[in-house]
C-alpha cells in the first residue's frame, strides 16, 4: 500500500488530482526523471473521480496523426503497465469495434481505418459477416440503425481501473511521493506572475511547480490562478447491469445510436451513455440520456430486454472545443495543465501521465504533446477529434 | 431532468430545449483590430463555473424562442429564466452555497452522501 503522510510546508512539485493520471505523473517524474520531494493532493480517495467512474475502453485508432502519436504511445505503455508496475492492472486486449450505421458512418469510419494503418495502428474493416461472428448476440439487420460495418482495433481492450491508480500510488510512494487523500485543493497562488502554491483544506502549501489535472475541475481550479482554460465541464454517465454469464468477448461502440458496452470480468455489462447536454457539475446527469442509452442497447442486443440494472453515475469531463486534450504549460510559471481529456481520458492514462511528467521535468513539451499546447486555440492549429472521440457532446 | 419554464410559454419539461451555451457573450466590435489571443477568447473559452452561471436555451420543440437562464450547475437549480434583450440579473442576488470553489454543495451532487461536512 501508500503512506498517509501529513504534507510538508514545501514540495519541489505538486501534481493537483490523485486520479490516475496525476499519480501516473507522480511516478514518472520520479522514476523517469528522478526527481525528489513530490506530492499528488487528492479531495476524496484515490481514484474517486473519473478515474473510477469511466468505462474502461482502451483504444488508439484516432484520425489526425497527432493524436495517433499520442494515443498508440499509452496503447503501447499499457501492453507492459503490470510488469512495469508489479501490478495486475487486468488489462484485456479483447478488441474495439466501433460500428457504422448509415452512409456518412461507413465513410468516415473507412477513412480513419486507411488513416490508422498509414500510422501503423492494428485497425481494419469489418463487414457484418465479420462483427456477427465475433458478437453473435447482435441484432445487425433487423432495427431502425442497422449495423453496416465497423471497425475493429484488436490490440484494444479494457483494463481495471481502480487497479492503476493503486498500482501508480503504490510504486510513486516507494519512490518517496507523497500521496495526501482527502486534502481539497480551493485555490492556487501566485506571485509576480510565478506559482507560489496551493491553498489547501490542510494550509497552504508552497511549491516551484504545480501540474493540475483534475478533470472537470481544471477549468474551476485554472480561474483561481486567473487562468480562463477552453473547457467545458459536463456530466458523463455510465451503468452497470448484474452480472451474467460472459456474452460479449469484445468491446462494442455505437457512435450513431450512442451505445456502448463490454462485460467485466464479474459478468456486469458495463454501459456507457454520452454527455448531458448542458454544463454541470453534479455527478448524476439526466435520466433521458440513460433512457436513450438504454433503447440503442435492447435494439442492437434484444438478449439484454429483460436485465436488471445494477447502478448508474456520473462523472464530470472536461471538454475542449476540439475534443483533443491540453497538455502544456501557461502564462503563469511553473504551472501546467493536463487537461480536455473529454470523454476518453482513461485509455490515455499512462500516456498522458507520462507526457506530463515530461513536459513539467524539462519545462518543456515532448515531440509528442506539443501539439497539444494552449497555443494551438490561438493559432487556430486545432486537432479535431470529434468523430473519433466516439462520444456526441 | 429539469423543469424549466419558457419565459413565454412557462414551465415544460426539459426534452422540449436545447442548451446554447454561456449566454452574453459580445463579438467583438472592431474586428479588425482585434489579435489572434483576443479571437481565441471569444471563439473558444467561455467561462465554466461551479456556481452561479448564466446561459442560454431554446424552446426547440415548442415556441422556438431563445431566452437566457440563471442556474447553479453544482446542484442544477435553475434560479430565473428572462427574456433576450433583457438585462440580466446581478449574479449577487443568487446566493452560491458553495464553501469552496472545487467543493461539493450541501445537497444536489452525487458525492453529498460521502462527503461528511
């Protein structure tokens, strides 16, 4: 397990959110750039944002080559995270189809195959002959969106979520980070333009640097550093249904119908719904986006008619303009933001946890999250990802 | 889901409006003059509180008119809704029962069962 330190009057670096990202962080700097005297501060336990609300889809077969970049290098630090870690993080390359359900669909998800495989992603075509027979319990031709083709990522799959944050926290802790839970970050100070530190439930504590990856939150914590960051903060719903006999080997997106779904290794099918339609930060969301959810899964998959749901929740995404994350640095010094990761962040957990401990350690962006900057909203430089980001907001 | 009433044709159920986003948000006035920093402001980032905040709906399966809205999107209480053109209400009238910017509010959120105050 972790320490519960009380925290210390100063830390070289403080990483703001104990998700997996920001422990993720944490050991980076640590492990990759040796770094000493770091502290993640978490409001509630470890894990208990979006980290341990999201649905655990793992996949790399995005559009623009700058995003491919940065997904297939999570992707591919995912494939070694438990002997890296020591830990069972339960990652399962079962697969990803994302399914195609009218002209246009069939088109754009064509194109992003060919651009995948220029990038040396595993993605391909399937035909219905091909998504029937890895999920045969579908219901392809005989419903209002029928299913026309898909692509299909093998090297994608799911992973256990709170397991990396546990993983992440115990490997940083012996690497000496502190890791303080139940501590609410309420503001962060600054001094002539530099970061001071964090105004904190336990004092402040002061700090060279600061990195803030507190998902919808960033945007809250950024205005008190009188930072005004491009997100939009929304509800991102999900259930979980009781658990039966395993059905579906494979992970299943909708883009069109909005339905999404993967069985856990406890036999629950794990369900995810798309955003509310209007900011919020109450982590439940609407019933109507659960009732749509819950018509496209009996159409696509009438087995499930007559299942029982277990729970339902939500989190809170942080939504860029262009549905691609932020990872850089600010007007102010030595604060930085990783952030904007939307609806999709878990699958970029060690990718983007590593990227960020890079780009906080050298002060300075790697090859691969350099795009990502805040810059690029002034530039006009957008990475546009809203087809592959596979959920409408 | 929310209640929320249409200044024009009062209180409908939410599935009848569409969410435009943050409401008086100005153009800029002199283009021209404008720089790619002050563009990026009015394109992308619009304010994103915790709190008090005010936006814009539009009764898109009923009247069709747009108005503005006041609401707490810690809780989603919806406090006004007023007329386009009409000057929107001091945020200091509504009271924010926030105790910290990134906290949990007393009741409304689904964290509030956990969280001991």
């Amino acid at each position: 397990m972790w320490r519960s330190p009380e925290p210390r009057k100063f830390y070289d670096i403080i990483i703001v959110g104990g998700g997996g990202h920001g422990l993720g962080t944490a050991y980076y700097l640590a492990k990759e750039h040796g770094l000493k005297n770091i502290a993640v501060i978490e409001k509630g336990w470890l894990g208990s944002g979006n980290t341990g609300r999201n649905t655990t889809i793992i996949r790399s077969n995005y559009l623009w080559d700058e995003s491919a970049h940065l997904y297939d290098h999570s992707l591919k630090l995912w494939e070694n995270l438990s002997t890296e870690l020591n830990y069972n993080v339960m990652f399962s390359q079962r697969g990803v189809l994302n399914l195609a359900h009218n002209e246009h669909d069939i088109k754009e998800i064509k194109r992003r195959v060919s651009a995948n495989q220029l990038n040396g992603i595993d993605s391909h075509w399937a035909d219905p002959k091909e998504i029937k027979k890895l999920v045969p319990i579908m219901n392809i031709n005989n419903c209002r969106y029928p299913v026309l083709g898909a692509s299909f990522q093998p090297r994608g799959g799911v992973a256990r979520h709170d397991a990396v944050a546990w993983g992440y926290a115990m490997r940083a802790d012996e690497l000496g980070v502190d890791v303080i839970q139940n501590c609410e970050v309420k503001k962060i100070r600054t001094k002539n333009g530099k970061v001071y530190g964090v105004e904190t439930t336990k004092g402040i504590i002061r700090a060279k640097r600061v990195g803030v990856v507190a998902s919808g939150h960033t945007g809250v914590l950024a205005e008190t550093a009188g930072v005004r960051l491009p997100l939009q903060s929304k509800p991102l719903q999900a259930l979980v249904s009781e658990p039966i006999k395993p059905v579906i080997n494979t992970v299943v997106m909708s883009n069109a119908v909005h339905a999404y779904v993967s069985q856990s290794d406890k036999g629950e099918l794990v369900i995810g719904a798309g955003t509310d339609g209007y900011n919020s930060f109450t982590q439940r969301g609407g019933y109507n986006i659960i009732e749509d959810t819950i018509r496209s899964i009996v159409e696509l998959y009438p087995i499930f008619g007559k299942m029982k749901m277990l729970r339902q929740w939500g989190g809170i995404v942080d939504i860029c303009p262009d549905a691609s994350p932020i990872i850089s640095k600010c007007d102010v010094e030595g604060l930085y933001f990783n952030c904007g990761w939307g609806t999709g962040g878990f699958k970029a957990t060690p990718g983007s946890a590593n990227l960020f401990a890079h780009t906080i350690a050298k002060d300075k962006a790697h090859s691969i999250n350099a795009p990502f900057s805040l810059e690029r909203f002034v530039s006009g430089r957008l990475v546009d990802e809203h087809g592959a980001a596979a959920v409408a907001h | 889901m929310l209640l929320i009433k249409c200044p024009y044709c009062g209180e409908r159920d939410q599935s009848e409006f569409t969410n435009g986003g943050e409401a008086h948000v100005t153009r800029p006035k002199n283009p021209e003059q404008v720089t790619d920093r002050e563009w990026a402001e009015y394109v992308f980032i619009r304010s994103n509180p915790k709190g008090i905040y005010y936006e814009r709906w539009v009764h898109s399966h009923g009247c069709k008119k747009w108005f503005n809205a006041v609401r707490n999107t810690s809780t989603d209480e919806i406090l006004l809704t007023y007329k386009i053109g009409e000057t929107p209400p001091p945020i200091k009238k509504f009271q924010n029962t926030l105790k910290s910017p990134s906290g949990e509010p007393d009741v409304g959120s689904g964290n509030f069962t956990v969280k001991k105050p």
